[in-house]
C-alpha cells in the first residue's frame, strides 16, 4: 500500500523535473531559469493575462500568444503539460 501512495507523488515529481528542463531549453532565454522574468513576464505569479488554465497555458506555448513576442513552442501536449506542472510547482 506504501507503494500505491507514493506513486502519484513521485509521478508529479517527474512531471515538474521534466518540465523544468523542456523549460530552461525552450523558454529560459527569455523567462529566466526560473521563470521569474527577464526579457519576457515572470511566470511564477499564477496569473497570466493570457489565461490562467493548464488548457490556456497549454495553447499559448505551443501557438503562442498573437500580439505579443511570444512564439510559438514545438512541444508535444504532454511536454507542455509538463512545463505548466513546473510553473505551477
């Protein structure tokens, strides 16, 4: 049962370190290692103008957000998924 309990726990872990690192190769040039803004907003706020949802987050790393520098990001869902799991931690 220790196992069954630990498994989602260590799963978001993973999730979070892998998107810290899709992170840094795609968006630290411009958020900052981490993601506390540099060129680009800080992203450890919670709030984003763009939108505040994973789905939102999602859409606007891999089309971009039009209007603004922000391209878009060749990820696949899951990666980004991944990134919001880091934003969020």
């Amino acid at each position: 049962a220790l196992g069954f309990l630990l498994t989602p726990a260590f799963a978001q872990h993973e999730s979070v370190a892998k998107g810290r690192t899709l992170f840094v190769k795609h968006c630290s040039a411009c958020h900052g290692d981490n993601a506390k803004g540099g060129r680009a907003p800080d992203l450890t706020t919670g709030q984003y103008k763009h939108g505040s949802t994973d789905e939102a987050i999602v859409r606007n790393i891999r089309q971009g957000i039009p209007g603004t520098q922000m391209p878009p990001i060749r990820v696949e869902p899951d990666e980004a998924l991944a990134m919001v799991a880091f934003l969020r931690s």
